[in-house]
C-alpha cells in the first residue's frame, strides 16, 4: 500500500504527516470530544457547513489519525472495576516496544505512555479491587523480562476533564 494511503491506526511512522487543522476541523473535534455519538447533521448546523462538507471533514480527520475512534467515557467504578493505580515501570533499555506490546495485553490497562524522569513508563490500570491488582502487578507486570522495577500508586478518587465547547 503506498504510504499516502496507510490505513488508519497503521504504525505512526508509516503514516503521512497530518493536514493543518482550521478553525472548522478544531470546532468539529470539541464536539465530538463532548458527544461523540453527535449527528453529521447537527455537526454541519452548529459549524455552520453542509452536511456533506462536515461528513467528508469527519472522514478525513480519521483518516489522518487525527480521530482515533469514538468511544464511551466509563465510570470504572460503577462497572465493577473499583481500584485504580497508576504504575510506574522501570524497563531495559531500548525495550520500549516490546515492553508496550505486552502492557496493551494485560486486563484493565487503560494508558501507557513512555516518558522522561526517574522512570521509563507510565501505565494506569483498572482492577476489581485491590487483590487483582496485587495480582497484576506482582505476578504479570513484574514478571515481564524487561521490567527491572515498578511503583504502584493507588487512585483514591479521579476526574475526567471535559474539552471546552
């Protein structure tokens, strides 16, 4: 496939750079981020565009991984998943990508982000309770090979910021 036509979600590298956004694009996001479940029809209205131009806009910016998908925002607690921690990982050097690849398959990992500091990983989970997450950490994440150490740090309370209309 030539490299201007990469599929959505196809590998950061391989995807062409992302067009500019204009005021337009930016006003259809917030929406979305607000109500993801919004109608073209009432996009194109409140953006003041046709309804064929806010469709093609909304097409593009998932095509251009500017949108990744549309889902729905969980209250964790409310669906049985009542511990919530952020986990900081050490790991061997330039295994970032397996690392990654192994932290997506564990059950209720939420975010992953490599980052800069004191350690090389930034992961949040979500566990039934405490006890699944003992079980997470001490026997899944601590057994990857190339973690060399983690910090657990228990969420007592969490709030979803909203994008501003």
């Amino acid at each position: 496939m030539p490299e201007e036509q990469m599929a959505p979600g196809a590998p950061e590298e391989t995807r062409p750079p992302a067009r500019p956004l204009d005021p337009v694009d930016r006003a259809i996001l917030r929406m979305l981020q607000l109500d993801g479940r919004a109608s073209v029809r009432s996009i194109a209205e409140r953006v003041h565009v046709s309804r064929a131009n806010a469709y093609a806009r909304i097409n593009r910016l998932v095509e251009d991984g500017v949108i990744r998908g549309f889902a729905a925002r969980v209250d964790h607690e409310r669906a049985g998943q009542g511990a919530s921690a952020y986990i900081t990982l050490k790991i061997v050097q330039n295994s970032w990508r397996t690392v990654r690849e192994k932290l997506k398959a564990l059950p209720g990992a939420a975010h992953i982000a490599l980052v800069s500091g004191d350690f090389d990983v930034l992961l949040l989970v979500h566990t039934a309770d405490n006890r699944a997450l003992r079980e997470l950490v001490l026997t899944r994440i601590q057994a990857i090979p190339e973690v060399l150490s983690t910090r657990t740090l228990l969420v007592f309370e969490e709030t979803d910021l909203e994008p501003e209309p």
